[in-house]
C-alpha cells in the first residue's frame, strides 16, 4: 500500500488578469507526489512552472481545483506548512542582506524554535557538506551568486523540512558551484528522505538529479514519467563515439555515419534495430579501435520535440 501523498494536486488553475485580458498561467493539473520522490518539473519560460510552485508553497491562490501539501491547504495554513516547508528561489533571498551569514542562520533558528543544540548539530553538518565554514562571518551581500545560493539551501534545509521547493537553484552558476549544490540535493534526498521538487531549465539538473520528470508546457502537463521512459519512447536514435587506431573509412551495418574528425567517428543507429553491444562487436570485427562511448538521446532535444508536438505522449 502506496503512503498518502505529501503532495496532491487536482484541477488546479490560476488565472492572472492583464491589459489584454485573463492569461490562464495553470490550465488544470493534476498529479500526487509521494514522500522521499526527487521530481522535476520542466518547461519553457511562461509555461507555469512558478506559478505552480508559489501555489504549492502558499505565496499564490489558485483560482480553482485543489493543492495540498502535508495535509495542508498552503494559502489557509501557510504559517503551519512553513515549518514541514523549505522554499528557495533563484533570483530572491530569504537572508538578512546585511548580517554576516552566520547571524541569518541564527535568526533563522530562532524563527522556527530549533533547540540550540539542534541547532549547532545541524549548522555543523551543513556548513561541512556545503563549504560555509569561511564565510560565517561575511555580510550575504558580499557573498558571490555561488556562495549565496548555498546559503540560500542552507538556511532553507536548516529546520528539516519534509518537503523542499526549489526553483532555479542553479541558475547562474559556474560548474563547480552547480556540482556543490547538485551534490548536497542528492544527499539530502538519500539519506534524509527529504522530498524534492525542482523547477529549472537545466535539463542536466533533472537526469542527474531527478528520479521522475514532469513537463509543464501552456499551464498543461504533457509529460510525467521517469527521464529514462521518456528517452526510450522518445529518443530513437543513440549515437556510437568512436576513436579508431587508425584514420580509415568506416562502415558498419546497422549503424549510419553523422560525422567525422580525424580518427574520431560518430555512428547513429536506431535502438529498436541493433543493441549497442551487437553494433560494438560489428565495429570491432572489422576494425581496431582505441577508444568508443555511447551517447544517450538528449533529453533536451526530446522534450524540444514535445514542445513543438512533433512526439506526443
């Protein structure tokens, strides 16, 4: 037997007014999050991707069907939900801009009336995981993008909430930020049964992060199912990256030459006509190779297609 949903969502809508008259942002979704999942949620810039998530966490009313979260209705019950509940998003701050870091986590603390020992317990574990120690004592105004993001999931993860919302939380950053943060989500997820949901445009956020995928396009859902389900549906083709010893023509059956670079080769073949591991032993009958890597459709391109209605679901 499944444990109820701590997240439920059913014919909800929201529905904005403007100068050109009602923009339906939400156009009726529904879905049920169960604990510990780690979810995308995916789309393009105006598809409503936010606007669900501000509905999820209290901060929007939704102008029709139903959202719980824990058991809670979040716009009724937002200062009960606040303490099962860690928001953060990309382009806002939920620190004092002009303490030093170590103050906004103990304001933050005192807020939610973690016990002191708790409390240190918990700052000591995240500081390690996510290199805060060296700037404890720096204003958050002074941190760069990177460090202030970390915080940011810091003092969002400080009172153990059972469900964090996340929106954008890699946007901007460089690689070895993104690897920190997307590192620190995955722990948590795992061993704190923390459930997740992930709002970005970086796709690499969601295959290397997310155990379910759901896309939002025009305020509908049009995808939900794991990354690899909507590869194998959707992905059709996958591609052989081979270095030969030597710089020769290549030709093997089942598979078609895209390009080449030198010795470098790359061979598409279709994932319903010939295995991989069939192709490889073709190649290698044939010719000696010094390096090869499969390459997985990119789910980029996939859901670009979604989008465009060129593979509905």
């Amino acid at each position: 037997m499944n444990p109820h949903p701590v997240i439920e969502v059913e014919g909800l809508r929201k529905r904005f007014r403007t100068r050109r008259g009602p923009v339906e942002a939400v156009a009726g979704i529904d879905f049920r999050v169960q604990p510990g999942e780690f979810v995308g949620y995916a789309g393009p810039n105006g598809a409503g991707k936010s606007t669900t998530v501000k509905m999820m966490s209290g901060i929007l009313l939704p102008s029709a069907g139903r959202v719980e979260v824990c058991g809670m209705v979040p716009y009724r019950e937002r200062k009960r939900l606040a303490r099962r509940m860690g928001v953060v998003f990309g382009q806002r701050t939920q620190l004092w801009w002009d303490l030093p870091l170590e103050e906004s986590f103990e304001l933050v603390g005192h807020l939610y009336r973690i016990p002191p020992a708790e409390r240190a317990a918990r700052l000591a574990r995240l500081e390690e995981v996510l290199a805060l120690g060296p700037l404890l004592a720096v204003p958050v105004r002074s941190l760069s993008l990177g460090q202030r993001m970390r915080a940011e999931l810091a003092a969002a993860v400080l009172p153990a909430p059972e469900v964090l919302f996340l929106d954008e939380p890699t946007i901007g950053l460089d690689v070895e930020a993104k690897a920190a943060v997307r590192d620190f989500l995955r722990e948590l997820n795992r061993d704190q049964g923390t459930t997740v949901i992930l709002t970005t445009h970086d796709l690499d956020d969601i295959t290397r992060l997310c155990s379910r995928l759901m896309i939002i396009d025009h305020g509908r859902l049009i995808y939900d199912g794991t990354v690899e389900a909507l590869r194998t549906a959707y992905g059709t083709t996958r591609v052989l990256v081979v270095d030969l010893a030597e710089d020769e023509p290549v030709q093997v059956q089942g598979a078609v030459l895209a390009r080449a670079e030198g010795r470098r080769r790359w061979l598409e073949f279709a994932r319903d006509e010939v295995s991989a591991a069939e192709l490889i032993a073709r190649l290698l009958a044939g010719h000696e190779v010094a390096d090869l890597t499969l390459e997985e459709p990119d789910i980029e391109d996939i859901v670009r297609r979604i989008y465009r209605g060129e593979a509905p679901p």
